[in-house]
C-alpha cells in the first residue's frame, strides 16, 4: 500500500522545520549582518520618517476633505502627487531595501536546498520525518536519484512552476492507483510503508 499526500507532506514538513530553524539561527547570528549594506539602519529609519510623514500628510489631506476644503477632484490630485513625491524621492531608499530582502530570499531558498540536500544523502532518504511517520523510500536509491527526486523535482519544480508543481504531486497521490508523482515515476522510486518493500 503506498503512503497518500497528507502522510508525505507531515513527513517532508517535519523534515523541512528542524532545517529551517538553524538556518534562522544562522541568519540572526551571522548572515543577517552580512547581507545588511553598510547604511541599512540609517535607510531604514530614514525610510521610516519618511512613510510617517507620508501618512500624515495624507492624513491631513483627508481631514481638508472631510471639512469641506477641498473638493474630491482636488484630494485625488493631491494623493496623486504626494504619492508621486514619495516614490521620487524614496527610490534609493526602496531599492536599498529591496536588495536586502532580496538577499535574503535567497539565502533561505538556497540555503533550504543546499542543507536539505545533505541531510537526504546522508540519511540516504530515511530522513527523519518519514522514519517517525514510518515510511520507506525503496527502489533506485541513488546520490543521481536523490538529486532527481528530493531537490530537482521537488525543491525546484515546485518553486519555479509557483506552486503548481505541487499541486500536480498532489491530484497524482490523490487520484491515481499507485499513488506515484513524477519523481516518483522519473527516478523509478517510491515510498511505502516501511517493512513493506513492494512496488505496486
């Protein structure tokens, strides 16, 4: 019998937290400061001022309306134009900081998939998750296989196909017989449960 789509993904979740907490901890401890151009404190306070008096101005604006000073033609013109301003005068600021979660982002992702990958060869696909949860990774077991399955048609489909790749992996466990994914199927792997070594 072979393993449906909630028991995989508690399986690759319980893997996927322990790894994430310590690249957190790395991050904050080390990579974090790393990343961080040498003036990022001073944009973002900088940016921050500027995002207040942006809304209090705004603010203000509103308040004419509500009064009657202004007329709705004449507020939208002003909204236009202070949010104009805003952007004009805070595109430095914006891509400084953009650039760093930017950075960020990348860390993570790589990072994730890097560490994921040692840790499924160094358990050979046993991971943790799937022991705790009972399950078995059998058929070509391979470093090649590995690859294949855990970080090219996992990691990476997933990511680059936005989530759909993942939603493919779930119709086929859900809809199809031997509950295979394309990893599954392309790697000549798959899981079941363990003591239970039978491809079908």
């Amino acid at each position: 019998m072979r393993i449906g789509a909630f028991k995989r993904l508690a399986s690759y979740l319980l893997d996927a937290i322990p790894l994430l907490f310590i690249l957190g901890l790395l991050f904050s401890l080390l990579v974090s400061n790393m990343l961080q151009p040498d003036n990022y404190d001073r944009v973002m306070t900088i940016y921050e001022e500027n995002q207040t008096e942006y809304f209090n101005t705004l603010e203000g604006y509103y308040d004419d309306f509500d009064e009657g000073l202004i007329t709705e033609t004449e507020l939208q013109e002003k909204e236009q134009n202070l949010l104009e301003d805003f952007l004009n005068n805070n595109e430095y600021l914006e891509n400084v900081i953009y650039t760093y979660y930017t950075n960020t982002a990348l860390y993570y992702y790589f990072g994730f998939t890097l560490l994921y990958f040692i840790y499924i060869l160094i358990t050979k696909g046993q991971t943790f998750g799937r022991r705790f949860l009972k399950i078995q990774l059998s058929g070509r077991v391979t470093f090649w296989t590995l690859f294949l399955r855990e970080i090219l048609w996992k990691n990476i489909f997933w990511t680059f196909t936005f989530g759909i790749g993942f939603i493919i992996d779930w119709i086929m466990i859900t809809f199809t017989r031997k509950k295979r994914t394309l990893r599954d199927t392309l790697t000549e792997t798959y899981l079941s449960h363990a003591g239970i070594d039978y491809p079908f």
